[in-house]
C-alpha cells in the first residue's frame, strides 16, 4: 500500500463512519503511524508503507471509526507548547484550559507554592511549573489512574512536583499561595448530549459537576480559605454560561476582587479571586 492508497482508505472509511474532520483524523493517524512528514507526502505519495505500518495504521481508523478521540489513539497531546501522555482515564488537554495556565502564571513569582485540585494529566500543574521554575507545585485528584498518567508526564518534562491522592482538600495538611482548578462542571443531565468522543470515551468523573455543574465550585469556595495564605489567589476554569454564578459563590466565602476572564472566542473562561 502506498502513502497516496493509505490516506485515500482513511478518508474514505472515517468520512463513512461520519467522523468530524475525517480527512485530518486519517492525515494526522497515518503521519503517526509512519512518522511521515507532510512535505514528504507531498513529494513521494507513491512510497510504499511497511507491513506492520499498514497494520498499525488500519488498526487505529477501527478505533478512530468507534470515536476512540485520536489523542487516546497516538497517546500524546500538546497544551501550552508541551506534549503530554493521555489515555483513557484523564480528559484530554484543550486549548480552552491554556486561559487558566496563563492567568495563574501572571500571579505566580518566585518562591510561592501552588495546589492543583483534579489535577488529571497534570497538565495545568506541570505548565505552570514549566512557566514557572522558581515556585513549587503539588497535584491532586481522586483518581489513582489518573495519577499514574500525571506521574508519566512529571518524568516526561523532567519536573519536580508532588502528586497526592485526595478527595479534594481532604489530605492536603499546608497552605498554598495559589489554588488552581479545572474541576469536573458539566451538568448531570447534559453528559448524555455531549459529542461521542468526549461522552463514551473520557473518564465520567471527569466530567460530571452534579444536577446544576456547580457542586465542586461550591465546595472548593467553601474550603479554599482555609488552605490559601493571605492575599493568595484561586483560579478556576468555568463552563461558558457560569461566570457570574462562580463569582458570587467566592464572593459569598469572602473572597475580594472577584473577576471572570474570558477566552480567545469571547466566552467566560476563568473566575479568579483573593483571599483576605
């Protein structure tokens, strides 16, 4: 088979299975699969593939063709100029969460330290780490699996950061100058209408913010004073129609210069406030 044969089977099979994107999906499977550059294609597309790449890359279209995200398929994932492991037990990293690395960043300085609940891949924790080499990092998140994923990636970047098992603040002991969040927001009953990808394939607990999505914003709010340094800040990644709910709920705790941050596209992206 030849790269030209490959790719034209790709599309074909994807676009049958009514896969978004089906002609990226099957460019960017088959350059996994055989580490082929697209100027390469460009100007050899009647190479021949190996066997076991041929096999490889048929394999992974059944699993793109199942909704299997191609994040899980090739295992990597790029967030703020960083590539980190994924697999099926932690969401895939998006763009949407670069907002929240940056806004903590501009905080951030020399000698602070830092928590990041539900922490998942790690990829807001070691980001900012990344960003930030003079301040100290601890990860959290229920999910041992999820863990092991963080683990991989803290070895991958070579950083130095504490991965805890918690529900949340319940093993945390110290205070931190900054608490960092994307936790789980989505509505219960708005699960079973989100994208296939994303409902069938990444973790549920991930996912799931309880009847009205605000169940761990309430609990963190509620908590985080007793675990932030004074004038310390908490930053928390929000779905778009929940900043002003977000906001109050840290108002009410006591939280002073309350404020939501929005994204690229305009929307409500991060609340942010400050410990008295």
């Amino acid at each position: 088979m030849t790269l030209r044969e490959a790719w034209n089977l790709g599309k074909k099979r994807l676009t049958a299975a009514e896969v978004p994107d089906a002609d990226l999906d099957a460019w960017y499977l088959l350059e996994w699969c055989t580490g082929v550059s697209r100027s390469h294609y460009l100007a050899y597309p009647d190479e021949i593939i190996s066997h076991d790449q041929e096999e490889q890359y048929r394999a992974s279209l059944v699993k793109r063709e199942r909704r299997i995200p191609l994040q899980q398929i090739t295992g990597e994932q790029e967030f703020m100029g960083l590539s980190f492991y994924v697999n099926e037990h932690v969401l895939i990293p998006r763009q949407d969460t670069e907002i929240l690395v940056e806004e903590t960043a501009k905080f951030l300085r020399d000698g602070m330290q830092f928590l990041d609940l539900c922490t998942g891949s790690g990829c807001i924790l070691l980001s900012l780490l990344h960003l930030k080499p003079g301040v100290e990092g601890t990860g959290v998140d229920l999910s041992p699996e999820a863990l092991k994923v963080a683990e991989k990636n803290r070895e991958r970047l070579g950083a130095k950061a504490a991965l805890i098992q918690s529900d949340l603040f319940d093993k945390i002991e110290s205070a931190f100058d900054v608490i960092v969040s994307n936790p789980p927001y989505i509505k219960r009953a708005e699960i079973e209408t989100l994208m296939d990808e994303v409902r069938l394939h990444e973790p549920y607990m991930a996912l799931d913010g309880h009847e009205d999505g605000l169940y761990f914003y309430r609990k963190i709010a509620e908590e985080a004073p007793k675990y932030l340094r004074a004038g310390g800040g908490l930053f928390l990644e929000i779905g778009c129609d929940q900043g002003a709910c977000v906001a109050e709920l840290l108002r009410q705790q006591g939280f002073a210069d309350v404020k939501v941050v929005k994204d690229l596209a305009g929307l409500d992206r991060v609340v942010e406030g400050f410990n008295r």
